[in-house]
C-alpha cells in the first residue's frame, strides 16, 4: 500500500461524515493524484457517496481534512469548493433537463479558470464527446443515457478542473457505452494535470480503466493498492468486489 | 358584436397585468417551490409608495420606477429575512409564512397609507380611440400597459436567454445541489429570483392601480386571477403564465360583461377547479409528473 | 435550519404508548381507547365547571369576549383538525363560517329552534365542506391553499348576487334568540346572577364547544384520526396500506367543516349579523394564526389560540392607540401583530405552544439521546 509517487492533487486525511445516529465514512484517506485515475470501490452502502459529497462540503465533516494541492477547504461551502478546482458529477448525473446542451455546458465553463474563454472550453468538450456536438442546441432532456453521462463530464471538465469526482458513472448504461465513456476520459486524464476520483460499484470496469484503487467497507478503507493487484487479489475481490 | 370585440379588448388589458402577476408567481415558484400569497400585498405596498412619489412629484413614471425599485428591495428582503429561514422540504411552513406576510403587511399598509379608498391617476387617457363613428374600448392607458408588460417579459427573456446571471438563476431554479457544484451562488441567485419578482408584481400592482382607486386590499381579487392564471399555465412555465393571464383576462371580462362582476371571483374558483380536476399539470407544462 | 412544521401528537396515544413497559403494552393498548374516551368525558365535566365559574364570576363585557372566544374556539378546532392532523392547509375556513352564519340567519326567523338551527348549520356547511373537499382531495400544500383561497374571495360574491335572500352587502340580521326561562332560574340558582343576553350566548357558544371537542377528540383518538395521521405523515405508505387518500381527505374536510359552520352559527347569533365584510380572508388567515400558534393538530391549542384572537386586539389596539394612532390605524395593529406571530412562530418555534411545551417537557423527562445532527437529505 504504497502512496502514490506523485503530489496528490487531492488528499483527504481522517475524514469521519454521517448523518444523524448514522456514521457513513469513519476516518477515510484517499488521495488523488494528477495524471490518475484513483478507483473508490466498495458494496452498496459502503460511503463511497458520502465520501464525495464531503469531499465537495455538501456533507459536512465531522472530522478530519480535506485538502487540494495546499489549498486547506474543509468545511468550505460546495461552490468555494467548485471555484478551488474540485468539479463533482453526482450520482444520478444531474443534467440540467431544461437548459439545451450548450446551456448546460456553458454553465461549467462559466466557472473558475475556463471564464473568458468558455467558447474554446466548450468546444473542446465537443471535440472529446462528438455526440454532444450534433446536439448543442437541444434541450438536454432529449438526451440519452450515454450522451447525459457525457454531458455532465463534458460539464464538469470545461471549467477545467484539477480534481474530477464521478459519482458511478456507469449507473443505468450499457456495458459498450461505459467502456466507450472510460475509454475518453482515460485519454483526457493520460499526460495532464486532471485527478480523476472514479467511485463504482462496477469494479471490474472500474479498475480495468483506473491506476489505483481504494476499497471502502462500512465507511473505512479496508484496501488501497495499484489496480492491477486489487484486481488480483481473489479474496479481496469476493469478499468485497463481487466479482 | 361591438360590445363583444370591446369586451374582448379590456379583457386583454387586463390579462396583460395577471399575466405579469402570474408570471411573478411562477418565478418564485420555480426558484424557491414557494408560492408566494404575500405578492399581492407586497404589491399593493409599493403601489403605495408610487402613488406618495406620484402626488408629491406629478409624475406617473417616476411613481412607477419607485415601485419597481421598491420592490426589488421588498423582494429581495423577504427573501434574505424570512423565507430563506424556513429551510428546504417544509411546504406548509412556506405557505403559512407568505400568509403571514400577506396580512402584515396589509396591515401595515393601512396603517401608514391609510385604509380609505384613494384613486391612482392613470398613465395617460382613459377615453376609447374613436374608429370612424364608432369608440372601441382600446385607451391609451392600456397601451401603456399592455407595452410596460410586453417590455418586462421581453427584458425577462433576454435576461433568462442570453446572461449568463440568468443561465445560473435557471440553474439554481433547477436544482440547487447541482448549480453549487457548479460554483453558482445558489442563495444569490434565490434573492435575485425573488427581487425580480416582486419588481414584475410590483408592475403589476401599479398598472391594475392606474386610473382607478386603491385600498389596502385591493390586490386581493388579483392573488387569486393571477395564482388561477400561474396553475392554467401550469406553476413552472413563464409562457404559460402570460398565456394564462391572457386568458383569465379575457374569461373574467366575459363574466363581468355578460353574468355581473360579482360573481367574477366564483368564475375563477370554477376555471382553477376545472384546470385542478382536468389537465392538474397545467395547460402548457412539458413535464407531467407534478406534485399537485 | 428550522425544523419542518411537525404537527404536535394528540396526547395519549403515540407518545405514551413509547415509554410502556414491554408485558403491559399489550393490556394498555386494549385498555386505552375506553380509557381515553372516559378521560376525555372527564376533561369535558371539568371544562363545562370552569366555563360556568368564570362566566359567573365575570361581568358582561368579559362573557361577550368569551361568547366570541368560544366559536373561534369551534373553528380554530376544525381547522387544526385539518391541518395538524390531516396535513390539508385551508384559507376557506373564513368562508365556511359564513356559511354557518348565513344558514343559522335565514333558519332563525323561521322559529326554528336554536340548537336544531345550529345542528343545520354545521350540516349545511358541511355539504360545502364535502364539495370542497371533494375540488380539492387530490391537492396539497400551495395547490390547496390556493384553491381555497379563492373559494374564500368568491363566496362573499353569492350574497351579494342574491342579494334579495341574503341582504348583499348590508348582510343578513340575525335575531339575537331570547334566553329561556329555566336557563335565568338555573343561572340564579347557582350563583343568584341576573342573566344577561351575553351570558346566555356565552353559555351556547360554550356548550356547543365543549360537545363539538368531545367528538373531536374522540375522533382524532379513534381509529379515523390515525388514519388520518397515517395520511399525513406518509401518504403513499398509507395508500399502500389500503387508505383510499380521497375519501380520507374528503371526510377529514367535511368534519372540518361543520365545525366551521357551527362556529359561524354562533358567530351569527352573537355578532347577530351575516355580512360580507364579516368573512373576509384576514378572518382565515387568523383562524390558522390561532391554530399554528396555539400548535398545529393540537385541541389545547386550538383553545389557547382563540384566546389569542380574542384578548390580544384589544390590548395592542390600545397600545397603538396610548402610541398616538388614529382608531382607523390602531384597529389595524391586530392583522399586523397576527401577521407578525404567524411568520415568528414558524421561524422559531414551529410546534407552537403546545407543541414547544410539550418538547421541553419530554426533553426533561427523557435521557438524552444523543445530540441530533443537522441532516444533509437529498432532494
Ligand atoms: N441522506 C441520508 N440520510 C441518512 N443516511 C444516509 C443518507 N445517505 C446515505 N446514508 C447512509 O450512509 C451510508 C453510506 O451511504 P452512501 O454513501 O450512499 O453509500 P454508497 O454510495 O457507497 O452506496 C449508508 O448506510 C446509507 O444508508
Ligand atoms: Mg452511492
């Protein structure tokens, strides 16, 4: 379990969150590293959500911190936090289904580093996702399932972010276009600045795309390897992987 | 047929000021999910200021751009002070509070405006433009308000379109979770939603006002025509609201003119139980899943 | 973050059942609907005492102010019903009082007996209740208060269209009904009192009252109330459990009705007026400033929160007016201050009084358990 080489982008120590009686995540690190894509596995109910939401202040931690690059956030409100360079697709995707294409990702690129320049952000969306281009003036409700996903990445990644958290992205897709979307965002992340933080319960194709993996149980990491031994690692697998 | 067409045009005259009403109700509502009983009364509140301006400066238009200044204020006020406090998923509580306004500030304003009847000049004549022999009921204060409304909504879709203030307020509106994670200041933009609201109620409050008297609860009987106008358009669409005003205009005008004006405020009970019964999602809303 | 409006428990059935000991809960459950229904014929005995030695021990002013106390008393229990207890918001209630009012004016003259008129009233009312409720079952929250909303601006446009039958704007005289003979014996019987027409009313509006309370709450203690309460906490599990929602609501407006328009029977014989002006939408409004204040679902508060309606405008008119405001605008002080309570008792207590006594007495009562966290939902 060694740390990654590199300077995290993102690194949270000691996080404890809940809700209520209900403690959710219980003394969590995890870092993200720039030019990776770090893997958060875990079975249902395990905090991988919890985890995101209080990395991006939409749960407040109890305990422990939240730091990007040397920027300490934590206990920042979520929109500070979207300004620090922390872009977060939720689960469920959160299109905005009456705004068109464009819309939506002009309201990513108008934020933080891309402002000034949202036509050139926006077009590189379209040139990572091509769908979306077909579709710029359409109200993104006519969207399908793939091109929402691709959307509210595209979204996320036009304010140019050093930190992406994607919130299982392959919830609802089917398998061709998930290898498809994580084929693009391996691509994206390969050689650049960006840290990927790629929560799912879909681990098979989780750490099939991603550097390293971090496996939560109950709130706690229980593993955090390079993907590729977590991948191997049977008993691991069965006991918490499912597959 | 003459009397018909004439019926027809105030109808749409004033369908035009409900429809600016409804249109602020649904901007509250689309924002916050609040619908807002206190517009009519913070309305009226600021007719109040606008009728002082007016009689201490002559001027209708100044009076009028106190009232929508004065609202803006009163709007954003409400918002930061007391709606903002009731806290997310608490729908009774949100209409008791707009309630509460609705009364004090009533109150309130027979208290310093006094409670007597008080007549609002008009913005210009109240006489029919003469068509060869015969007089249509088209006046030239209802072109300034059928304009002064036209002006609002066109400046409302532009905001709405084409900023990028407004591309956040619609996202707020939307869903607020996601617009913070898009670094959009949510509560701002709740404020802003707010004080653009009570600026257009305002509108409305001044133009129902023109050329006719105002009292404390004059809004009243216009509450109810633009929130039965907001839900025939169906409560989420801006468009549907103007459509809706139109209409309610035009069908009460018909009552008042053929049935007896007394009874125009059971013809809008009966249109809002027969949109409520038939079509609850509104006449002109996309999305059919609402919580009615 | 306020905590959101939770309607404050009936007393005796779920908070209590909470802290009986395992072997017991069994024989208490099977005990308590007999024992609430002989507690609540207790409190009802106890009240008609303290109804009958504060009218004997207060002059004529004073038993005025308590006739009109007890049918917003009447009202304010109907609507909490509805509201605390059902989960339905209603600004018609005003309305629904005129109603009774109107009915109980065109009955009156007729010779009908007083309590057979009131009996009509609140059936009547009722009916409009069953109308309404009917327009109005399948809406909630913003939807429903609007709707009655404009039910309550557009009644007051009947009497004025038949204004032959219903007097239009002048509005309809009530006779005041002439106390009977044996009533002036029993009240000098007691207390060697001389009657005054306002003693009698004040004697009506309460016997009506405490009647319309004891039904109340034994029907909120029965099985109705919990379905009611089933409803309103989680409509959807309830429809699941088999609650047909529409007939649920429709009845839980329907009761609420009558009460409403018993009230109004004896808003009618006490104002001894019906008129438009009479039911205006501040009157609405002010039925739910007494019913959230006094704290939403409960009856005690209902009680509590007429009181408020009655003795609170005199006192702030008069403040306003040792202030140095005209009549006109001290008379105004009332709505402004209904207003005012309205939007503060939502803001910071939105149990109201009973609701918040109740909570501190239980926090007292109860070990701590556990400090609660401010929960983050997802909408
Ligand atoms: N809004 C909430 N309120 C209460 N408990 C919650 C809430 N969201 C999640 N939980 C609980 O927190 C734990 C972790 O949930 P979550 O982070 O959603 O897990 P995952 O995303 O790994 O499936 C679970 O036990 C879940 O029941
Ligand atoms: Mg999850």
């Amino acid at each position: 379990m060694s740390p990654p080489a590199t300077t995290a982008a993102l690194r949270v120590t000691g996080l404890t969150a809940g809700y209520g009686p209900v403690t959710a995540l219980d003394g969590v690190d995890v870092t993200a590293g720039p030019g990776r894509i770090t893997a958060v596995l875990g079975a249902n109910g395990a905090g991988k959500t919890t985890l995101l939401r209080t990395v991006s202040g939409l749960v407040p931690a109890r305990s422990g911190s939240v730091h990007a690059g040397d920027v300490d956030l934590t206990g920042a409100a979520p929109e500070r936090i979207a300004r620090a360079g922390i872009a977060h697709v939720p689960e469920g995707r959160g299109v905005v289904t009456e705004l068109t294409v464009e819309e939506n990702l002009r309201l990513g690129a108008l934020l933080g580093k891309a402002r000034g320049r949202t036509d050139t952000a926006i077009d590189d969306v379209y040139a990572m996702f091509p769908p979306l281009a077909e579709r710029r003036r359409r109200d993104a409700h006519t969207l399908s399932g793939g091109e929402r996903q691709m959307l509210v990445i595209g979204r996320a990644l036009a304010c140019g972010p050093d930190v992406l958290l994607l919130d299982e992205p392959s919830l609802g897709l089917a398998p061709r276009v998930v290898s498809q979307i994580f084929e693009l965002l391996r691509e994206r992340v390969e050689g650049s600045r960006l840290a990927v933080l790629l929560v799912e319960q879909n681990a098979r194709s989780a750490l099939s795309v991603a550097d390293l993996g971090v496996v939560l149980n109950l709130g706690r990491v229980v593993a955090s390897a390079p993907a590729a031994e977590l991948a191997a690692d049977d008993a691991l697998r069965h006991a918490y992987l499912g597959f | 047929m003459l009397q018909f067409v004439n019926t027809l045009l105030t109808g749409l005259g004033q369908g035009a000021v409900y429809a600016a009403f409804a249109l602020a109700l649904v901007l509250i509502w689309r924002a916050t999910r609040v619908v807002n009983f206190a517009q009519g009364a913070m309305a009226a509140f600021t007719t109040y200021l606008a009728l002082l301006v007016v009689e201490s400066t002559g001027s209708w238009w100044v009076g009028l751009l106190t009232a929508l200044a004065a609202g803006l204020v009163l709007g954003a006020g409400v918002e930061r002070v007391v709606v903002r406090r009731v806290g997310p998923h608490n729908e009774l509580g949100a209409v008791i509070v707009t309630l509460g306004l609705f009364v004090a500030l009533q109150a309130l304003a027979a208290i310093l405006f006094g409670a007597q009847f008080r007549s609002f000049p008009a913005p210009a004549g109240l006489e029919g433009f003469a068509l060869g022999s015969v007089t249509i009921a088209l006046t030239p204060s209802m072109l300034i308000t059928v304009g002064a409304v036209a002006v609002v909504l066109l400046g409302l879709v532009a905001l709405f379109r084409f900023t990028d203030v407004g591309l956040r307020m619609r996202a707020s509106a939307f869903d607020g979770e996601v617009a913070r994670l898009l670094g959009v200041p949510v509560g701002r933009m709740l404020t802003l939603g707010w004080a653009l609201a009570a600026l257009v109620g305002s509108l409305a409050g001044v133009l129902i006002a023109g050329g006719s008297l105002v009292w404390p609860a004059y809004m009243d009987t216009v509450i109810v025509n633009g929130f039965v106008a907001a839900v025939l358009g169906g409560l989420d669409s801006p468009g549907g609201a103007v459509v809706g005003g139109l209409a309610m205009g035009v069908i009460l005008a018909l009552v008042t003119g053929y049935v007896g004006s007394d009874l125009v405020p059971l013809a809008a009970l009966a249109v809002l139980v027969a949109v409520l019964l038939v079509r609850p999602q509104g006449l002109f809303a996309r999305t059919a899943a609402r919580r009615v | 973050m306020a905590a959101p409006v939770r309607p404050t428990e009936q007393a005796g059935t779920a908070s209590r059942s909470g802290r009986e000991p395992g072997r017991w809960s069994g024989l208490a459950a099977r005990l308590r609907p007999r024992a609430t229904f002989a507690r609540h014929a207790a409190l009802a005995l106890l009240a008609l005492v303290v109804v009958v030695l504060v009218l004997e021990l207060t002059g004529p002013f004073r038993n005025s102010q308590f006739a009109t106390m007890s049918y917003y008393a009447v009202a304010a229990a109907g609507l909490t019903v509805l509201t605390g207890l059902n989960g339905q918001i209603s600004l018609g209630h005003g309305a629904l009082m005129a109603v009774g009012a109107y009915t109980t004016g065109l009955l009156l003259p007729a010779d009908v007996p007083l309590l057979l008129v009131l009996v009509i009233a609140a059936g009547v009312t009722a009916l409009v209740g069953v109308l309404v409720g009917a327009a109005a079952a399948r809406l909630k929250g913003p939807y429903l208060a609007g709707a009655t909303l404009a039910f309550a601006v557009a009644l007051p446009g009947l009497a004025i269209h038949f204004d032959e039958a219903l007097g239009g704007e002048q509005g309809l005289p009530v006779p005041s009904p002439r106390p009977p003979d044996w009533f002036a014996d029993a009240v000098y019987f007691l207390s060697a009192n001389e009657t005054s027409s306002a003693k009698y009313l004040a004697y009506v509006g309460w016997l009506v009252a405490i009647v319309a309370f004891l039904l109340l709450a034994n029907l909120t203690a029965s099985r109705i109330g919990r379905i009611w309460k089933a409803v309103r906490d989680d409509e959807v599990a309830a429809e699941l459990a088999g609650v047909r929602l529409s007939r649920v609501r429709v009845l839980a407006f329907a009761v609420s009705a009558a009460c409403a328009g018993l009230a109004g029977g004896v808003l009618g014989v006490v104002v001894r007026l019906a008129a438009p002006t009479g039911f205006t939408i501040v009157l609405s409004i002010s039925l739910l400033t007494a019913v959230v204040v006094g704290g939403l679902g409960s009856l005690l508060g209902a009680v509590l929160g007429s009181a408020l309606l009655v003795f609170l405008p005199p006192a702030v008119t008069d403040l306003g007016a040792s202030a140095g405001l005209t009549d006109v605008q001290a008379a105004q002080l009332a709505p402004f201050v209904y207003g005012a309570v309205l939007i503060l008792v939502i803001l910071l207590a939105p149990g109201g009084v009973v609701g918040t006594v109740r909570a501190r007495w239980h926090a007292r009562t109860t070990a701590p358990a556990g400090a609660p966290e401010e929960r983050t939902g997802r909408s």
